[in-house]
RNA sequence: GCGGAUAUGGCGGAACUGGCAGACGCGCAGGACUUAGAAUCCUGUGGGAGACCGUGCAGGUUCGAUUCCUGUUAUCCGCACCA
C-alpha cells in the first residue's frame, strides 16, 4: 500500500467531512481528550511529541468508536523564555519566530492523522487569549488571591529573570543551568497557599497515578503540629516556634532564630553584634546555593539573648542559624537536642545541654532518640505517651495563651511576575496617587508591543517601551504608568482547558454552560514532569474560579495519564550534545505515519517508555503487510458460502471474540503494546483458518471486518482505505466498535496443568462446564497422572477451575 | 539524607485478584520457494545431556510467590536541613 499517498487522501477528506469536530447537538456523550499542548520552539515535532499525542489519539478514537463524541483539541503554549533567548541570540522577533514555528508545527501535526479539532485552535500569545489570561488576573486580585510583596527571589544573572522556587534546580536555572543569586524585588504573588488543604483533599478523588498524588501531597506538606510562646527574659519581646514535638519541649536546651529575622537585630546583645551581624551578612549572601549542599556543617552564633520556656521558666539561649528558613513555620525552631538528629549535632559542636526527655520502648539508651515512648524529665507529664503528650501540653498553653495547635504547609505562595518581554503584560497600573490599579475590564487586552528591546540588562524590557508604560491613572485621570512585568507562563497554561471548548468566543473566556457541561476533561494525558506545577497551578485557578462563581466543578482533570520517555538508542535522554536524537520525520517519511505510531504503541510500554529501538518498525510494516493481504484476499472470495460451524470456525471465533474481548480492556487501559499483541494472534489466527479448503466464507468476512475495525483505532489511514476497499462509504470511525460475544469464550474442552506437589507433572482436557469433583476424578485417572502418583498417598487435591490441579502427597 | 518507582531470556516487553513464568515482537538457527539473493512462508529458540534450575540478592508466609511480608543491593525520578 502506498501510504504516504492514502495518508493525505484520508486526512483531506477527514477535513472536508470535518469528521474531527466536535458537534454540540451530542454533548450529553462527550468526552473532552486533552493532550498537554506544545511549546512551539522547533520547526519539528520530536518523538517525545508523537509519543505524547500519537497512542492518545488512538485512544481518542476508540473512545469514538466506543461511542462517545470526541472533543480532543490542540493549541500552543506560546510565550516563554525559550523564544526571548533565540531572539536575542539571533535578533529575530519572538513574535515572528513563534508565529512561524506554529506554522510549521501545525502543518506536521496535521500529518500526524490525529482527531484534533482545529476549530477550536488556542495560542497563548495571542491577543485573544491572553486578553482572558489578564482578565484571569483581575478575577483573583478581585478575590483578594493576588497580592504584591518584597520578598527574597531567586534571579537567574543569564536569563535576567527571577524564577520561582520551583524552577530553581540543584541552585541553577531550569532553563540554562547558570547558578541563580538571591535579590529582593517587589513581585506579584497569586495565594495559592490558601487552597493547601483544598488541594490535598481533592487527591483523594481523583483517577490519577498514585505516583503524582503522593508529589503533590509531598509537595503541599502538610504538618500538623503546635505553637509555643517564648517570651524574651526582658518581657517585651516574644516570639513562635512551631513544632511537631511539642512533647519534647521540656527537653529545649536553646531555641534557633532564621538570621533573617526581624527579632535578630533587636535583641542581640552588644558584645554579641559584631559575630551576629557578620553571620546575618554571609548567610544573605550565599543563602539558597549555599543551603542546598549536601554535607554543609551547621553551623550558628549565639545572639547573647534568653527567653524563657514557658513550660518550666527554665532559661533559653537565643542562637541563630542558616538551617532555619525564615520562610517556613514562624522561622524559629526550639532545639531538642536528645530527640531531633540535627539539634543533636548542633548542641554537641556548640556544647549545649542534651536533656532526655522521652524514654524509648525499644530500651534503647542511645541519644538522639527520635522515635515515640513514654515521657521522662517533664514533671506533670512523665509517663504519658509521646501522642498523649503532644495533646495535653498543647493544650495546657492555649489555656495560658502561649500556644496551641498549628497546621503548616510547605507550599508556598506562586510568584507570577516576570521580567521579561515575551508574555502577557500584568494588566495593573501604578499612580503616584492611587497605587496600584488594576486595569479596568473594558479596556483588556492590555497590548503586547512589538517595537521594544528586549535584550536583558536587569530592567523589563517593557519598562524601557515609553509607549506602552505612560498612561493614564484610571479612576484619578493623572499621570500613571503600566507595570513592566509580564506574568509567569505556567499562568497561561493553568486555564487552556477551560477556554478550549470555547476558543472563539469573544466576550468572555468561556461561557459557564458550556464549560460546566465539556468538563472537567475526561482523560488528560502529558508528562510526568509536571506532577508539581502545572498540574497543581490548573487544580487551584480551577478551585478559585468555583469560588468567584464561573465555575461548578473543582477539579479540572477527572483522569490523568502519564506517557513515559523515549530515550536513545544508547539509553539515554536524547539530547543533540549526545548526538543520539531520533527524528520522527525520517521514519514518517519512510514508513508512514500509522506505521510510526504503531511502533510507539508496540515497542514500549506507554507509561514507562524506554530506549528506541529500530528492529520494531519493521516487523510493524510486515504487520500492516499482512493484514492488507488477508484483507484483499477475503475480500475477493465471491462465493458467500455458509458451511457448517465446526470445529474450526468455533476456534476462529473463539480467537476472535477473546481478541475483542483483550483489546477492549487494553485500550481502555493505555495497555497498547498487548492490544497490539493480541491483534497480530488474532490476524495469525484468520491465515491459518484461510489455508483450509472448504472455508465458510460469510464468517471470515465478518471476522476480516471485526479486524479493521480493531485496528482502525492505531492505524487510522491504513483502516479507512480498507474499509472502503471493502465497500463501505461511510467513515469506520463513524461505525461501531465490535462487541464480544460471552458465550462464544466458552470453551467445550478446556487444556488444564496438574501438579504434583506444586509441580508441574501432566496435562488434561477437561469439559468446559466441568465442577471441581469431576475434574479431581479426572485429574486422578490420568494416565500419566497415575503414573507420576507412583502408588503415593493422596493428602489432598486443590482444583482451581480453569488453572490447574494441584495434587498433595 | 528523605520520598517514590523499577529490577523478568541475547534485546523490547507480557503474566487479570497469589495459580502452567517468558504472551507478542526483534534477533538468531534450520527448512521451503529461487539460477542466486531480497522479500515471503513454515519450524525451533530461558539455562542444562539429564533429574532439575530459573523473575536483582538473602530470608519469611502459603498446597502454590514475578505477584504478599522483612531485610538488602543497583538504577532512575522527585525533593533538598520543613522544625
């Protein structure tokens, strides 16, 4: 068969026919396939694109099949660093580079065969889009969910941008690896942390891999927890520790302060100044970088001040250290060092007292000790258990108003600006009179303009665009000015969803009917790399956007899936400094799209992936081989004769309705490579029935038309031209999926194992619908059975229907 | 360091709830067709001459373990002192 040309044929006429769009009259069956969209950076699409949007698409189509209708857009994550960099490596436009490579994209894609549904076609840089992407904005600082803060940022001196804690890997930038350096900026910040418990709890509910729920929850880190008052010795000042072992706290040999904080200065002693301050100086200096290496010594100073443990009014040094982060808990941590592996450490290099304050069940008199028991050394509480404990001393401060229960998460808030040009402007103006203020609605989009320089030298390079910054101050009329930044593309992308369904529309981001009606979406499908962000930035705009009301459901992705990755040949990720890239487009163009995406489905398993391997493709062309032949040859039997339904054909349609049967179930489970596996048994099988002389005919064009509609889903093109070969005119993916018939599974003779003591010693045939007696008499008559026996007693027969036999001696 | 995942022939990978390990394919070997080769088709293919042995390693539970439990090693991924 010629491919490359059915290919284009079918494609054209899919098109024409629009048989990819989706069609609002059946709405109550739809089923909203997503696809994570494509950052359009290369001309090309790589494998890990057909990997992603390839086996999805079949899936796609059999759901079709399966009669559901199918929405399963396709769009581009179209702003970003990448485009920025090439167009200050090369002076070309991030608008014209991106434009041009969404071109080509959509052109390769579109040779791909895949069911999107280009009517509905999203780029997040287009005015169109990110007019809703501001408005988005405007909702949440509305909700009071965006706020603006100083706060410490990690700067990336290359790509002269601040990146948010989570694209901060290992202290290098995501994108270029440069180490990133810590500065202070005023940013926006969308309050996500105000979803925390929202979001762990939703987890629950969802069809998602265990893998990516046990992240997020990572991620979020909950800890519950208390509060405990220390008062400074002066009584004018105080401060919190949270802690998760507040049943340790008779055990505080001193408490730590995070340098950063604002108490340090005051409280620190004289004699103590100049070691605090010079501590303070090299922590702010070398801060995140150097916090995240691996055998760093703790080390601290001694701020000279005391507090007072309000359990016992024993008295407490005040100590500083880089180990405690400012940012999470109340950035104080008290130290027990008998029970906590890093107190332990720090009190013995700093000689501070070690306390045991619980007792250990195990016996075990080795300190630290961190694990529960029974508390010593703590007066009133000694011999309650380490839980009971933790309840009755908290409880006992909040009585006293030092303390109390406390939840803390780890998640922080999400850092949206950006110094950068290629994104969405934040829709926000800045009047000497009245602040900030946001943009009114009326006036969106606030315009991207194109005339601006944007090679990086520390500032925004909108805020060096007069043009774009003058304005007027919208409720006083003064002069004003725009904020230069542009907003994180994880914001882009955290709503893409929401506007698919309604791409067109031009007066809101999406009509609420029609969303609450099209999702959330059925099965989203992306990498796993964005378990942490993405996934969780869609799940809280989602959430919030319930909460102002334009939406009515809360969770954005009823059921997600991850493909894995295809590596090299040599094993490893492809990289073009390896020099071991695959390129789809040498095999596309030598085998053909169906061919290619078969071999995705086939050589590896889909959520685990692996190395590329070139022997497979070959055996998937002699497949499809094959199939056209059996195909063909069926076909062109004119006799329609009916013969008797015998043994063979019993066994034919045995096959048959058992490969419906598996493919089903392993196409509903993105179980690919064995629902390939059991179509090459099922073609296998229809061969071996064609050699016989007397055929029945009529059957075997009903097994032939059961086979391309099984295969049609993974071969699309190479389906629908047989399809037509046979004389249908209609689309197969406008037929029905084949259904299995129950009782053809059943089986007259069954072939079952009998073991002897757990080994395997004979076979037997037993009837079908034989019980668990009839089959031990016939196990224990067998010859070989009997012969194996050897006259040994029978202790005992285990009979698992349909498995084996095991006989005990 | 913590958390998660994975480990099965020469290779990619199967095995539903604990029930005949190695489906399907690649590769390899032999055969058919052919003047010859390619292509195609057929047969065989975990190891071992054999009884038997085999799912990273060492134990355990069970009539029975790739599957469950305990320990351990290696690799990959995520997180980075979270109080």
């Amino acid at each position: 068969m010629d491919y490359k040309a059915i290919e284009k044929k079918w494609q054209a006429k899919w098109e024409k026919d629009k048989l990819h769009n989706f069609d609002k009259k059946n709405v109550d069956k739809k089923f909203y396939v997503l696809e994570m969209f494509s950052y359009p950076s290369a001309a090309k699409l790589h494998v890990g694109h057909w990997y992603n949007y390839g086996p999805t698409d079949s899936y796609a189509r059999y759901k079709k099949m399966k009669g559901f209708e199918i929405f399963q857009p396709m769009g581009f994550d179209a702003f970003g660093l990448p485009a920025e960099n090439y167009a200050i490596k090369t002076g070309i436009h991030p608008q014209d580079s991106t434009i041009k490579n969404i071109e080509l994209m959509e052109n390769t894609l579109r040779e791909m065969g895949a069911m999107f549904d280009w009517s509905n076609e999203i780029k997040t840089c287009m005015p169109d889009y990110y007019k809703w992407t501001q408005w988005l904005f405007l909702q949440l600082y509305k909700k009071g969910l965006a706020y603006r803060k100083e706060a410490p940022v990690n700067w990336c001196p290359d790509c002269q941008t601040v990146l948010a804690n989570e694209q901060v890997i290992q202290g290098q930038c995501e994108r270029c690896h440069s180490t990133v350096i810590q500065k202070n900026l005023t940013q926006w910040f969308f309050k996500i942390t105000d979803y925390a418990e929202e979001l762990l709890q939703g987890l629950d509910g969802l069809d998602w891999p265990e893998k990516t729920k046990a992240m997020q929850k990572n991620w979020i880190g909950k800890s519950v927890g208390g509060e405990i008052l220390f008062r400074l010795e002066n009584g004018e000042d105080e401060f919190k520790v949270f802690t998760t072992r507040a049943d340790t706290v008779y055990g505080v040999s001193y408490v730590v302060l995070a340098p950063e904080h604002p108490l340090v200065k005051k409280i620190t002693t004289k004699k103590q100044q100049p070691l605090v301050e010079k501590y303070v100086e090299d922590t702010a200096k070398t801060k995140e970088i150097e916090r995240l290496s691996l055998d760093r010594e703790k080390t601290g100073v001694f701020t000279g001040a005391y507090c007072i443990n309000p359990v016992n009014g024993k008295k407490v040094p005040i100590w500083i250290s880089d180990y405690v982060l400012y940012s999470y808990g109340t950035g104080c941590v008290m130290g027990v060092p008998a029970h906590d592996e890093r107190d332990y450490v720090f009190a013995q290099k700093y000689d501070l007292p070690i306390t045991r304050v619980v007792k250990g069940t195990t016996g075990s008199d080795n300190l630290p000790y961190v694990g529960d028991g029974v508390l010593v050394n703590s007066v009133d509480y000694d011999g309650l258990t380490c839980e009971e404990a933790r309840k009755a001393i908290l409880c006992d401060l909040a009585v006293k108003n030092e303390g109390g229960f406390k939840v803390n998460y780890r998640l922080r808030d999400w850092l949206v600006s950006r110094q950068r040009y290629w994104g969405a402007p934040i829709p926000v103006i800045h009047c000497e009179k009245c602040g900030a203020v946001p943009v009114p609605e009326q006036d969106l989009p606030v315009k991207l303009p194109y005339n601006v320089e944007f090679k990086p030298d520390g500032k925004s390079p909108l805020a060096k665009c007069d043009e774009f910054m003058n304005t007027k101050c919208p409720i006083c009329g003064g002069k004003a000015t725009r904020d230069p930044d542009t907003l994180d593309t994880f914001v882009c992308s955290s709503w893409y969803f929401l506007r698919y369904p309604d791409a067109n529309n031009s007066k809101e981001p999406w009509n609420k009917e029609t969303a609450n009606k099209m999702l959330p979406v059925d099965k989203y499908v992306g990498g796993a790399e964005h378990a942490c962000m993405h996934l969780l930035y869609s799940r809280f705009i989602t959430k919030a956007l319930r909460d102002m009301g334009y939406l009515d459901f809360d969770e954005p992705f009823k059921s997600l899936v991850h493909q894995g990755v295809i590596l090299g040949p040599d094993g490893n990720r492809m990289s073009k400094s390896r020099g071991n890239v695959i390129s789809p487009d040498d095999y596309v163009k030598e085998y053909g799209s169906d061919i290619f995406r078969m071999y995705l489905m086939f050589g590896f398993s889909y959520t685990e992936g692996g190395p590329w391997n070139d022997g497979g493709i070959k055996s998937i062309a002699k497949f499809l081989d094959r199939v056209e032949k059996i195909v063909t040859t069926v076909n062109g039997y004119k006799n329609n004769k009916v013969t008797a339904f015998e043994r063979d054909e019993k066994e034919l349609n045995y096959v048959r309705n058992y490969t419906i049967k598996s493919v089903d179930r392993d196409m509903e489970a993105f179980s690919f490579n064995t629902a390939l596996a059991r179509l090459m048994e099922y073609v296998s099988a229809i061969y071996k029935y064609d050699t016989k002389e007397v055929k029945n005919v009529a059957f075997m064009k009903d097994c032939v038309k059961d086979l391309v509609l099984l295969i049609a889903p993974c071969a699309p093109h190479f389906a629908e031209e047989l399809w037509s070969i046979m004389g249908n005119k209609k689309s197969v993916f406008l037929t029905s999926y084949p259904t299995f018939d129950e009782s053809a599974l059943q089986k007259d003779e069954i072939e079952l194992a009998v073991q002897l003591n757990s080994k395997v010693k004979a076979k037997i045939m037993v009837p079908g619908s034989a019980d668990s007696q009839e089959i031990e008499k016939i196990a224990l008559s067998d010859e070989n059975v009997i012969k194996a026996l050897d006259g040994k007693q029978v202790k005992k027969v285990i009979v698992i229907k349909g498995r084996l036999v095991n006989i005990i001696v």
